[in-house]
C-alpha cells in the first residue's frame, strides 16, 4: 500500500501523557490502516514529543479522524491528553523527490 499524506505532530506537556494513550491510539491505527512511522521524544526536553502518521492520502485522513471522534474511547482520552498538553503543533506533510 502507498502512503502519500503525512502528519508530524508536535506536542509539550507540563507532566508525562496518560501511557495508556499508546495502546488506544496503536489499536486505532492499526484498524483503519494508518501507519505510524514513530513517535520521538526530545532528549533535551523529555516533555516534549514528536510523532508521525501516514495515509493513504488526504481522505484517508479526514476519513480516520471522522470515524475516531465517534468512538468515546477516543474523545475520553483526548480530553485526558489535553489537560497536561501545553501546545501542540501540527504539519501536514507529503513525499516528494529530492
């Protein structure tokens, strides 16, 4: 399967995210045929993370994100992640040649 949209989220917390958002969030992806490339942390700022996810293209991901944000699991714990997120950036990415 190609994958030609990509997203690279950037996020701060002022305290660790709840660790059972990877599990929730893997399972997810994993259902709707997202492929999460990675998820990094910042060595100088352990607060700090980086992730990115690939799809299909733009409507896959319009797609996923209008069928999680109808799962209660789903807006639960974005709520959760919310409430120790300090900023989040995101950038919509898609692969090109050198």
């Amino acid at each position: 399967m190609e994958y030609t949209f990509y997203k690279l989220y950037k996020n701060t917390f002022e305290r660790p995210p709840p660790p059972e958002r990877r599990a929730l969030f893997s399972k997810l992806y994993k259902q709707h045929d997202v492929k999460l490339i990675g998820v990094f942390r910042n060595r100088d700022n352990p607060l700090e993370y980086y992730m990115m996810t690939a799809y299909r293209d733009e409507t896959h991901f319009r797609e996923f994100i209008d069928t999680v944000k109808q799962i209660p699991e789903y807006t639960e714990m974005t709520r959760r992640v919310s409430e120790v997120r300090l900023s989040n950036e995101v950038t919509s990415l898609e692969l090109t040649e050198l």
